[in-house]
C-alpha cells in the first residue's frame, strides 16, 4: 500500500508543478492566504515558546495581526491550521511545504478510495479509481491551494467508512471511530456537519432500527459531543459570523438542480452515468426487501447528505464544498463499471476481457470529456513582495495594499514568507479606509476624500501604495478614493515600478506608489477595528521590530538571500 501512496503522491505534485501552483502566490480561492498566513502565526508561536517565558496566544497574535492582517483563527475551527503550523514547523515555511501538505492530504484521500475499491473489485480497480480520484479536475484544483476542504473530504470519507462497518458488526469500536474521524472533520471545517445525516440515511437504506435501542449506536454522538463540543460552544458566536449571510432559502430549489449538476460534474457526465448506474444496481436491493451491506449504505449516504446539507441546511453552489462527495462517487462508478462489463454480451470474452476494454473506453470518454489541467496563474505581488524586502530603506516602514481580498491576501501572504516575523506592517485598504464584515456585509466608508485619506496615510506613515489595477474585479470605492489620492498628490506620490509588464513596457495591474516626502516622521499608532470578532480595537503603542518567532530569518536569507531581509 506505500507503494500506491508514493504513485498517488507523485500524481498529485505532478498536478501542482503542472497548474503552476508551486510558483504562484496563494490566491487560488479568496481563504488561501488566511489559510497560510493563520498556520504561519501558529507555528511562529511554537517556534517561540522555547527561547522566551510563556507568552499569551491572544496577545501573539493580535501582535501577529498588526503586521500581517490575514490571520483568520476562529473564523473556522483550528484543526487544519493547527496541523499546517506544527507541518511547517517540522518541515519548512516554504511555498512547496505548505503544497506538499496539500498532496499529501490528496494522495491520502486516493489511497483510501483505492482500498475501498479494492476489498470489493481487486488491486487493479482499485489503483485505477485512486488514480482517478486525483486526476479529477476539481481533486486537482483543490489539492493545488492551502486550503481545508481536502483533508475535510478525507476526513469525512473516513467517518463513513466507519460508520459502514459499524451497520454490519455492531462493535463500539466501529462507532467510536466513527465518532472521531467525524469529530477531526467537524474541527476542520464546518461542511463536515453534512456526516449529521450519514446515520440517519444509512439506517433508513439497511432498515436496521433496533439499533436505536443499543447503547453503542449513540456513542458515535457521544463522542462528537465531547471532542467538538469544547470548540463550538464557546465560539458558537464565531460560527454565526462565519456563516454571514445566510442563504436565502427561496434559492434552494435552482440550488438542488445546481448541486446535483455539480456531482454529475465532478466526474463528466459520461461517467456520472456509470456512477448513477452502480448506485441503482447497489442500493434497489434496499427497496425490494433484500439486505444492504452497511459500507454500501454509509458510502450512498454520504453524497446524498453532502448535497442535502449545501443544498437546502445551507444553499450554496461552490464546487469544493462538494468534494467530500467525490471519494464515494469513485466507489460506485466501479461498481457500475463491473455491472456493465458482466452485462456485456460479448460471446468468447472473459470478464477480465470486457473489463479491461471498458476501462479504456472509459479513459477515452474521460479524457475527452472532463480531464482538464486548472492553471493557477500569477499576479505579480510575489515579485512586488521581493521587490519591497529587497530595498534596505523601507526595513521599518508600512505598506498599505489595496486589492480584493485575495490580493491584499496575496502580498501579505508573500511578504510573511520571506522575512524575519513580525518585520514589515502591511495595512490592507479594505481595513483602514472602510469597514465591513468578513463577507463585505454592512460596508461603510470611513474618509470622505482624498485629502483625509492623504492624511491617514501621512500620520502613520504609509510608505509604500500597493494598487492592484486589474481589470475583470468590481472595485469598491475606498479603492477608487486611493486610486484618486494617489493622482491627487503626484508631488507626493511616484509610480515605483508595476508588474507584470504589459506590451510595450506598459505598467502592469500591479503597481507600487511611494511617499517621496513624510516617510521620516515619527511614527503614529495603528488601531484596527476588530468589533465584529473580538469586539474592540487593537492598537499599536510604537513600531520598535521585535522578532517573537524564531527560524523565520534564517529560512528567509536560504531562500531568498541577504539582501531580501529587513
């Protein structure tokens, strides 16, 4: 079996090398950067705590926050972002660590859709669906960014599984797993909740409802309880604000039609009918009185409960939130793909024979049809990020990045990477100059014109603009206001450089604007509104550099050289 993880590894980093995931900064999903700057925060901490006395974790990362403004602990649970700190604490900081986390998590996922396959069809099935898994566009665009819903998808199949040999041997320790893997889930991220239904549906396929008289059915709940219980409870008001704004529930109809599409996407239409095939000829069984397996109830259970969940508990239409779906949805495409290949009235033809040329049938239909490389592309702020570290008199000064906020996350993210932390103060524009919830709900101007922005800027000071021009993003107006003051003030303001290079030599999307006069001024404190999560501001009483992680130079100067260190 390490041998089918190494082949699923390889595949999945030969995905991320082809996407260009390895050289682009985390933009691929607006969460990546919090992802990674968060798990960067915590594994500063860690790295922290040997060399100093104890400190406080609200303080740390309050600190940490001023500085890189993308750190989002508590807007989901900590499991993914505690794994990725302690991760990149052992192994590295790097681009490539944190995406070889990621492949991991993937391969891990492959392998435990191989094994399941394989107990019913073989080894050569069962390679071939881990292989499949991986190769999935969505597995891999997913498995090409920082971001939990890999290891949510592992996690979640893994309770089903659980739960599966729990319906057919009854033992407290299929239900206790069943209770951990769905507890792992549930503090990762919030779309695990969709295992709540697993038990329902399952019991209603195998009609085993005397197990609601045993104490061993409900220790899986029990379990839940008390290991996520501690988590959600006291931050049940941090669930609710991540949840902002629900759903209306008028769209939960077209949502059903657009989910269901979803799934039938993940895997191509063509073999979706395979997949749809396989989950008849399994579970009809169940309605004509006939006895279902519990692995076949729990793995039918679990797409059904992840669309029911997104679906109409809370209506929305992103494909990864579906993903956790995809593992069983492989399982029963093989299970229809040998229905169809016994049925096949090919006379003198074994079943291996019929097997093997429906199986690259198969390939021809997949690859024709849903076999895509997602391109993960640049945007220039990793090249402003060493452009910036590179330059010795900007080592104390502030930056104020204005983007969406994925970019604003993007130079964060880049500039946290390369340097002694906590170094350099970056402000994100979306912040300072407006107000707004983590969705961009009851967004509020807080400068009426350039003039009190120039004044802003010049009372900290802000020594460095960074303006994403991009076409293709709605602009809010804070941003055009910077825009505006920038233009407003050329005496004050001059274009630095710009990436990437347009035709011509023309100025790029991105562009770097710095304060030609005030940039000496004594420094003036930063307060950032945090009402909606901690419900106060924090502030900075100076701008003294004080390093509270340890290795971050070090790794710095290996990768990038002396001359990118503040």
């Amino acid at each position: 079996m390490l041998g089918v993880c190494l082949l699923l590894l390889a595949e999945a980093i030969g995905f991320q090398w082809s996407s260009g995931a390895l050289t682009s900064e985390f933009g691929g999903a607006p969460d990546e950067a919090a992802h990674y700057v968060t798990g960067l925060m915590i594994r500063d901490y860690l790295a922290s705590l040997p060399d100093s006395e104890f400190r406080s974790p609200l303080r740390f990362a309050e600190n940490y926050y001023l500085h890189y403004p993308k750190v989002a602990f508590g807007i989901w649970p900590p499991l993914f972002h505690l794994l990725l700190g302690v991760w990149m604490l052992v192994v590295s900081t790097s681009r490539f660590s944190a995406l070889l986390l990621m492949a991991i998590c993937t391969a891990l996922l492959g392998a435990s859709v191989c094994q399941a396959v394989r107990r019913q069809f073989g080894w050569p099935a069962g390679i071939a669906a881990g292989l499949l898994l991986v190769s999935l566009p969505s597995i891999q665009e997913s498995g090409s960014m920082v971001m939990a819903d890999m290891l949510v998808a592992l996690l979640c199949f893994r309770a089903a599984q659980a739960y599966g040999r729990f319906l057919e041997s009854e033992r407290w320790q299929d239900s206790a797993r069943f209770g951990v893997d769905a507890s792992l889930g549930l503090l990762t991220k919030y779309n695990a909740l969709a295992l709540a239904f697993v038990p329902i549906v399952a019991l209603a396929l195998t009609r085993r409802f005397r197990l609601l008289t045993r104490p061993q059915f409900w220790l899986g709940g029990l379990i839940v309880l008390a290991l996520s219980g501690p988590w959600y409870f006291p931050m049940r008001q941090m669930v609710l604000y991540a949840a902002e704004p629900i759903p209306d529930r008028g769209l939960i109809p077209a949502v059903m039609v657009e989910n269901l599409q979803k799934l039938a996407g993940l895997t191509g239409i063509g073999l979706f009918l395979l997949v749809a095939a396989g989950f008849v000829a399994t579970i009809s069984g169940a309605f004509r009185g006939r006895r279902l397996e519990g692995q076949w109830a729990a793995l039918a259970a679990l797409p059904a409960c992840v669309w029911i969940f997104y679906s109409i508990f809370y209506p929305s239409i992103e494909v990864r939130y579906l993903l956790a779906a995809a593992p069983a949805l492989l399982v029963f495409l093989v299970a229809g793909a040998a229905r169809l290949a016994a049925w096949l009235p090919f006379r003198g033809w074994s079943v291996r024979g019929k097997a093997r040329a429906l199986a690259a049938v198969l390939l021809l239909v997949y690859a024709g049809e849903t076999l895509a490389l997602p391109e993960k592309r640049r945007h220039g702020f990793s090249e402003a990020a060493e452009f910036l570290l590179a330059r010795p008199e900007l080592r104390q000064a502030a930056f104020l990045v204005s983007s969406e906020g994925e970019g604003e996350g993007m130079l964060i993210a880049e500039i946290a990477m390369r340097e002694q932390r906590p170094g350099h103060i970056i402000l994100r524009a979306s912040k300072m100059l407006a107000k707004s919830t983590w969705m961009s709900q009851d967004y509020k101007l807080l400068y009426r014109g350039p003039d009190e922005i120039q004044a802003f800027l010049e009372s900290i000071p802000v020594s460095i603009v960074v303006l994403d021009t991009a076409p293709g993003w709605l602009a809010m107006e804070h941003h055009r206001q910077l825009q505006r003051t920038v233009e407003a003030y050329p005496e004050k303001w001059a274009l630095l450089r710009a990436w990437p290079q347009g035709p011509g030599g023309a100025a790029g999307p991105i562009r770097l604007y710095h304060l030609r006069a005030g940039g000496n001024r004594p420094p003036g404190p930063i307060r950032i509104d945090m009402s909606y999560t901690l419900k106060r501001f924090i502030t900075s009483v100076d701008r003294e550099v004080k390093p509270v992680g340890t290795g971050g130079e070090r790794e710095g100067r290996r990768q990038y050289g002396e001359a990118a260190q503040p």
